[in-house]
C-alpha cells in the first residue's frame, strides 16, 4: 500500500490531462465544422485534432485506466465499501465509449463525410462534463 498514494496522484494527473481532451476535441470539431468553407483553416484543425486525440487524449486515457487498475489491484476492498466505485467505473466505461466516439468523428471529419453540425458537437460537449461529475460526487461523496 506504500504506493496506493502515488498512483493516486499519477491517476488524478492523468484523469486531469484525458479530460483535457475529452473537453476540447469537440470543441475543433465545431470550428471544424462551422468553418468547412475556409479549407486553409480546417487542415490546421485537422492537425490539432490529431495531434490532441493521438498524442494526449490516448496516452492520457490508458494512464487512466492503468493507474485505476493498479488501484483497485492494490485495494480490492473498495468493491466492499459501497455502490459508488461501480458507478463510478460505469462513467468511466462510458468516457471510454465517448473517447472512441470523438475518434470515430476524427476520422470521419478528415475524410470530409462527416454530416454532424457544429451545433451537434456543441451539445455533444457537455457528455464528458456530465460524466466527470458523476465520477467525482462518487469518488469525493461517496453517497451510495
């Protein structure tokens, strides 16, 4: 257990910089979008898009699930200490289907098929914001 608290922290800092991630990819896709006509702009998008999903969200997110395995690893018990850790992997499992959507509207976006607006996106936006505060009340309150 003398290294439960470092894979918190790491764990935390990880959560931190996926959520990044899961707040901001969505947000290019709308610029992605409501700027379509000016193509100079939407290739520098698609840059960030990539490197944002590829070079931060995906590191970020299995930083996430590795620290949280290693977590539960170090202290199974927690499955005994009520119902907020499963509702709380059950957000996470969701954020995880909600990273690969945002990758499956990359790829979709780069080849220009995607048909979803701008406003879609701005909607879509608040998924993660949702979720993370499910995954923090549970986490910090503990209320079930």
């Amino acid at each position: 257990m003398e290294y439960y608290t470092w894979i918190l922290a790491f764990h935390v800092m990880s959560f931190m910089s996926w959520m990044a991630m899961l707040f901001y990819q969505p947000r290019l896709y709308v610029y992605h979008q409501e700027h379509s006509d000016n193509q100079g702009f939407v290739e520098v998008v698609k840059i960030q898009e990539h490197k944002l999903y590829a070079y931060i969200g995906v590191p970020a997110m299995w930083a996430t699930i590795i620290s949280g395995t290693a977590m539960i690893a170090l202290a199974p018990e927690l499955f005994k200490t009520g119902m907020w850790l499963h509702i709380k992997l059950t957000a996470v499992l969701l954020l995880v289907a909600y990273h690969f959507s945002l990758g499956w509207f990359k790829k979709r976006l780069a080849e220009g098929k995607c048909t979803k607006s701008g406003k879609f996106f701005r909607a879509y936006n608040e998924v993660p914001t949702i979720l993370m505060i499910i995954i923090v009340i549970m986490v910090v309150v503990k209320p079930v």
